[in-house]
C-alpha cells in the first residue's frame, strides 16, 4: 500500500472490525505500552519510583509496571537517585546491557546536577555526563505524578520515532558508551565528552568582571 | 551507675598504671566529658573498661574521628555504653598526629567486634591507620582512591564547570583554576 489510507475507508473498514494503520504504528504503540523499567534504585527516589508503581498511583496504567530485575529485559532505566562517583561505572555498565532501543529518565535534583549533594567530593554532578538522557524530572524528591508525566512524555517521544531514526537501530552509532575508571582523586575521566559539554563561558563577559560587580 | 570522670580516671589508673589518662572538657556543657587515653596503653584501658565489673562496657556504639588542623591532630572518639548494667555513655578518646606516616593507633575491634566497620571509615575518610585491626579497606571510596577526604586539608577535584549559579568560594575558585561561569548567571548579573 502507498500513501495515506483514506479517512473515510479507514472508518468504514473500523465498522467492520478491520483497522488499517502503519506498521510503524502498531509497532510503536506496542513499545510505548509496554515500558519495562530496570528495577534499581539509588536513593529516596526510588521510595517515590515504588510509590507510583504500586496501587494508589499505579503505574501499571501505562503499561509500565514490570520491573525487571535484569538489564537484559529492561527497555528503560529511571536513574532514581544520587549516582554516586563509586557507583558510576555500575550505573554506565547497567545501560550498556540494556538491548536496543533503550530510554534513561534521570529522575529528581541528584540524578540531573548531583543536586543538595554536588558540592560532595563523591558524587557524580549529573548522569547526564555518562548516559543519554531522553526525560529530566526536578523535584527532590519528585512526585509520583511527576514520574507518571515523565512515562507519559517519554510515550509520546516513542510515538514519534520512526524505524529510520531510533538511535539504537543505526549501525553506524556506537553501541556503548565508554565505562569510567576510578581514579586516584576522580573518576577518569570525569564526563563522556561526547555526551556531555561544560556550560560555555559568556563571550562578552570574564569571570574576573562578574566578581567585581556587586 | 557511671562513676564521675575523675573516679573513673582513679579506676582506670588502678589497674593500668602505666597510662597516661586525660579529662577533656567538652563544649557544649550538656555534653559528655571524655577521657583522653595514650595510644600505647589505649588497648589495655579498653579492655578493663569492658571487662570491669562495675562498668561492663560491652557495646561501641559509635567510633569518629575528628581532624585538628591547627593543633595537629586527629581524635578517634569512642562512644561506650553497658547493654548489660544499662548506663553509658563513656567517651573514650585517643589522638595521633595528622602526618599520615605517623597516624596510627591501636584497633579496638579485638576488645568491641562491632568497631570493625566504623574503624575502616575513619581509615578510609581520615587516614587513621587502626593496628592490629582484621581487615583495614576502604569501606565508602573505591580501592584506588589515594585521599581522605575528610581530612581538613583535602582538595576536592576539580569540576566547578558544572556550576549553574557559582558562588563564594566555589566562584573564586573556578576564576583561580579557570572555570567557567555560565551564560545564565552572567545575565543575571547584568
């Protein structure tokens, strides 16, 4: 078949329980229902993550209640936590088991900055720095309506990839992404730098004149 | 019923004589005062103190340490409680000097086992070098980790690029060590 299927016909052949769609539709609307997160937490957002995936909140809702206790079968990581510099190369090693195409949330202040804790010498200032993040929730932690708007944005991002571009399934990306060392004083090194750029100095303005302002 | 500080001092002496013991004051006044014990008689001290029959210190309940820069030590405090006559605390002190060649002490995890895992701490954030202890590892930073970083003296790495909204001493140190400061805060600032 080429081309739009007509409205009309499409309605029609409804009537008569038939349902014309894209494959890439069908396909899609498969994964989104059925997001299966990696069952890991980090810390108290985890205690959030639990409370929107059992019965008040019920995640189940959005087909996205099956923990997996295995990366093998999880399609989504919530990174729920503070992703400390000792757990990093676990958390990076996780998402490189996880099977194509696969979706990180970074969930709550810690898992996008290190949050109340990056000033610490042992946290990681975002998992941003090592994973692709495809949804950022705030919060601290944030509520399990939050997560629910997170699965429900990363639904609509799933609704609009299309076989051709789902980074998983072109060859030509890398496949995994590179697993810090820990160092003697750091984790070496200290971001994936394809993934990750520092914010850029202002071009106008040096360090030296904010700090003579008042 | 614990005996005052200095009875206990008394006690003490009467059976290691040799021990240099030391009642340290303690700030806030609500506060326990401590007994500052020599790191060569530390061991013998402990093992009376849980073994004496009118103390029966059985239970460690928590093992610090604390970093004197300026004076140029560190404190291992032990927090001492009797589950068995139900009285406590006792703070036990014992200090060695911040050089990390120099600052050892003995490991009371023979007389109390549940310091094992509070002495690897203080090990792992001080430097503190417990002898005789089971087994002294890192227990919170990675094997290959070389600092301590609760040492007064420690320099975190440095990574202020991350820095949304730089500010005091962090912003003095990303002009210093050549940071950047972010677009947003610059304009804010405008």
């Amino acid at each position: 078949m080429s081309g739009p299927v007509d409205e009309g016909l499409k309605s029609e052949l409804q009537k008569q329980g038939v349902f014309v769609v894209p494959v890439e539709w069908l396909y899609n609307w498969g994964r989104r229902s059925s997001i299966w997160p990696l069952q890991f937490g980090l810390a108290c957002c985890a205690i959030e993550m639990i409370a929107a995936a059992a019965a008040r909140y019920d995640l189940a809702r959005f087909g996205a209640e099956v923990f997996r206790a295995t990366p093998r079968q999880a399609d989504l990581m919530i990174v729920a936590g503070t992703v400390t510099k000792k757990m990093a190369p676990q958390v990076v090693r996780l998402y490189n088991q996880m099977p194509e195409p696969k979706y990180v949330i970074a969930m709550g202040a810690c898992a996008i900055s290190g949050g109340p804790f990056k000033d610490g010498y042992n946290v990681l200032k975002g998992v941003d720095r090592f994973v692709p993040v495809d949804v950022h929730i705030p919060g601290c932690p944030p509520r399990p309506e939050a997560l629910i708007h997170a699965i429900m944005t990363l639904q609509e991002k799933i609704t609009g990839q299309k076989f051709t571009d789902v980074p998983g399934y072109d060859k030509a990306l890398p496949a995994e992404f590179p697993i810090p060392e820990q160092g003697a004083h750091d984790l070496v090194p200290t971001a994936n730098r394809e993934l990750w750029q520092p914010p850029k100095e202002h071009p106008d303005v040096t360090i030296a004149e904010v700090l003579k302002k008042p | 019923m614990i005996p005052a500080i200095e009875q206990l001092r008394e006690l003490v002496l009467a059976t290691v004589p040799g021990a240099k013991l030391e009642i340290v004051p303690s700030t806030p006044a609500a506060a326990q005062p401590a007994l500052l014990v020599d790191r060569e008689n530390a061991l013998a001290v402990a093992q009376f103190l849980k073994h004496d029959v009118t103390l029966l210190l059985d239970s460690c309940s928590c093992v610090t340490a604390v970093d004197y820069l300026k004076q140029g030590h560190i404190e291992i405090v032990y927090h001492l409680y009797s589950v068995a006559l139900k009285h406590g605390p006792v703070v036990l002190k014992v200090r060695a000097p911040r050089e990390l060649s120099q600052c050892y002490v003995p490991s009371l995890t023979v007389v109390w086992r549940g310091c094992e895992y509070q002495e690897r701490e203080a090990f792992d954030l001080y430097g503190v070098k417990f002898e005789g202890h089971p087994d002294l590892r890192r227990i919170l930073m990675w094997d290959g980790f070389v600092d301590h970083p609760m040492r007064r003296d420690y320099v975190p790495p440095m990574d202020y690029e991350w820095e949304p909204t730089p500010h005091g001493e962090t912003l003095a140190r990303a002009k210093q060590e050549g940071g950047v400061v972010p677009p947003s805060v610059l304009e804010g600032k405008k």
